[in-house]
C-alpha cells in the first residue's frame, strides 16, 4: 500500500502549526513588556534612634520639607501613597508611579528627608495586586 498524503490536510496542519507558532509569540511579547505604568515603593527609616520622640529642629525641618515634596508629587499623580508606621520601627512607605526604575530612585534621592540624612531609603518595584479607596481616614 502507498503512503499517500491529503494535499489539503498537509496545509491545514501547516497553517495549524504557524498560527500556533504566531500566537505563542505575541503572548510572550505580551507577557514580557513591561507594565504601561510600574509602581514602586521606597521604604524610609529613621537614621537617629530616638529621631520620632525627640526630633532636633534640622530634623523637623526636613520632614516638613519631605511632606511638602510628597504632597507636591501626589497633586502630580506619581504618588499614590505615603504614610508612616506608628509602632517601632517605624517603617515609612512612599508607593509612587514611575516610568522606571531609574525615574523611581531619583525622586526617592530627591526626597529631602532622604538627601538630608534624617531617614534612609530602599526602593522596589510592586505590583499593585489589590487597591482600594485610597482616601486617609481622620
């Protein structure tokens, strides 16, 4: 018996087979850009013990300062969310929108609480899985 192959099933297989082979590309493109707007979070720590009970008038000057910059940024839409712990060790957390990292760390080194010395900063990239109303309660 010969072996004889459909002409029109050979094609439809092929066809099958690149539009797959098309699909699997463009979702992995998909998947590998990046998000049209990553968010970031830098967290602040006080540099002196002792900085939130009894801060020295420099200290309170340049948390002024830092309130009045993130403040700022908020009425531009980069930050989302700002706050600090109130139990030690009084983590702070600024969550903002960036076009990059690169973008993210300056306004971070920016932050004149940061630049002065009073807190020290890390920065990371979130993914904002879950965001509510973003409202501050009294």
């Amino acid at each position: 018996m010969k072996n004889r192959f459909n002409p029109m099933l050979v094609c439809l297989i092929i066809a099958a087979t690149f539009t797959g082979c098309a699909q699997t590309k463009d979702n992995t493109e998909e998947q590998a850009a990046p998000p049209p707007d990553p968010h970031y979070i830098y967290y602040i720590h006080p540099v002196r013990e002792g900085f939130i009970t009894e801060p020295t008038p420099d200290e309170a000057n340049k948390v002024g300062d830092h309130f009045e910059y993130l403040k700022k940024l908020m009425g531009e839409g980069t930050v989302l969310l700002a706050g600090p712990s109130t139990d030690p060790p009084y983590t702070g957390i600024v969550i903002l929108k960036a076009k990059d990292r690169a973008t993210a760390e300056a306004i971070m080194n920016k932050d004149p609480a940061v630049r002065g010395g009073v807190f020290r900063a890390r920065l990371s990239p979130i993914t904002l899985s879950l965001v509510g109303n973003l409202t501050p309660t009294p």
